[in-house]
C-alpha cells in the first residue's frame, strides 16, 4: 500500500523498522513479530529509519515501557490502558493478562494504515483522532483505573498542547497514571540533526529537565520515578556504558517518568 502520512506521522515509520531489525537479529533483545510483518508487506526500507543511537534508544524505551506497564497491569489487573499517538505499537500483544480493556488512539492517516494490520476486538479499540481535540475521552470506559502511554509523542508538542492533553485526562479522569517518554531540552533543539527524526520533516516542540516539570500542568500530578533509557541502553554497547556512565553524558538521553494523581497514590 501507498503511504501518505503527516511529517509528525512519518515517525512512527521509526519505532516499526527497528524493532523489526531487532526481531530478525540473533539473540534479539525485543520480538515484534507484526511489526517484521508490517515491514514486510510495506516493502519498506528501513535504512532510512533504523540508525545506530536511534536504534539503541527504542531498544531501550520498549524495554522500559513493557516493564512499568506489566508492573500496573499486575497490580491492576483489569486496568483501562490508553496508548497515545500509538502508532503501529503492537505493545498490547506483549503485556496483555487476559483482562485489561486497551485503546488505541492516534490522528486519522495513522489510524487508516494501523486497522490494515490490527484488528480491533472486545478488549481492543481503535479511536480516530488527534488527542488534543475534545471528544476521544468520551469513546474511553470509564470507573476503572486507567493508565496513559505517551511514548514518542509528548516532544512533538508545546507546553500549552502538553497542558490541555493533561487537562482533559484530569478532567474525565479522576483516578490514572501516566507513562511518558520525556525528552532532554538540549535534544529538542537538535532535532535537524537527529541520526532518524532528522531525515524527516518532523520537528521536536518540547523537552524538559525534570518530570517535575509537568506537575505545574496538571493539578494533583505527581511524580513517581523516572529512568533513562541509558539505563538500559548501558547493558547492551560500549556507547551505551558511556552514555550510561560518564557523568556529562548521563542525562543526555530521553527517559520514561512515571507519573500518578497524588491523593490516589
């Protein structure tokens, strides 16, 4: 099939050739078998979108993100989980316990080529839809607890988008938890020069030093833990233990911060 994504849209292109690379990749430290598939039916060269730090860092960022959200699901088991800007994220196969109610949500061009490969089911929806615009929280059950993927979205926003996507969460949702990928400020300013999102039309809005940052955004938000994803990343390369070890380079990656409403935590 033909693409015809928005530049913000061409990014998700990124976290789909990787982890197909990785798959396919002896001793592979994530398996995607749809996104292999995907790849594959696209006729998709990932030369473009699978370089080495970048590589690295979605390695990484699934190997975080799949660990925090099992460690909810498990104390959680009939969580709501909502997956922001979601891509073609096959998350749901990897963490699902047989009762979790998942939702899927990202702009429209997204979602037409997402629904070629995924199937929606009695615990699996898909919403059509920009998660700044008011309307998809309605199509989300609520009374249950419910927790928020924002993986590879959040930097591609302002602060005022970053604060009404929060403000409408908050509002109809008064019980949740959020996992976010944050990105350092001295990263957005070099999005041009990104060894992936740089071949792309896409820009980086929004980075912050601290997840503390978000806390003036949301009423009641707080903090819990964040990881970086050089944490990971130092486990597997000799430019992961630097980047995981030296101290100047330390914070110089994106991290996965963990957040919850503060009188439920």
């Amino acid at each position: 099939m033909e693409l015809q994504l928005g530049d913000v849209q061409e990014t998700m292109l990124i976290p789909l050739a990787i982890k197909a690379n990785e798959t396919l990749r002896e001793n592979a430290r994530i398996c995607d078998t749809r996104a292999v598939e995907i790849v594959k039916s696209l006729g998709l060269d990932t030369s473009k979108y699978d370089k080495f730090m970048s590589h690295e860092g979605v390695v990484s960022r699934t190997i975080l993100f799949d660990r925090e959200i099992k460690v909810w699901i498990k104390k959680y088991p009939d969580t709501v989980c909502v997956n922001l800007g979601c891509g073609l994220d096959g998350r749901f196969t990897r963490v699902d316990n047989g009762k979790i109610l998942w939702y899927d949500i990202d702009l429209p061009d997204t979602m037409a080529v997402r629904r070629h490969f995924y199937q929606e089911s009695d615990r699996v929806k898909m919403i059509d839809g920009s998660v700044l615009e008011k309307g998809w929280t309605e199509k989300v059950e609520k009374g249950r607890k419910t927790i928020f993927l924002a993986e590879g979205l959040l930097m591609y926003f302002s602060e005022e988008q970053i604060r009404r996507l929060l403000k409408q969460i908050r509002d109809d949702f008064p019980d949740f938890v959020l996992l976010a990928e944050l990105m350092p400020p001295f990263a957005v300013k070099g999005s041009k020069h990104h060894d992936t999102v740089g071949k792309t039309k896409a820009v980086f809005r929004w980075g912050c030093k601290s997840g503390t940052e978000l806390q003036p955004l949301c009423p009641g938000l707080k903090l819990v833990k964040e990881i970086s994803f050089n944490e990971v990343m130092k486990r597997f390369t000799f430019f992961g233990w630097l980047f995981g070890t030296l101290p100047g380079l330390k914070n110089c990656n994106d991290r996965l911060a963990v957040f919850v409403i503060e009188e439920q935590y």
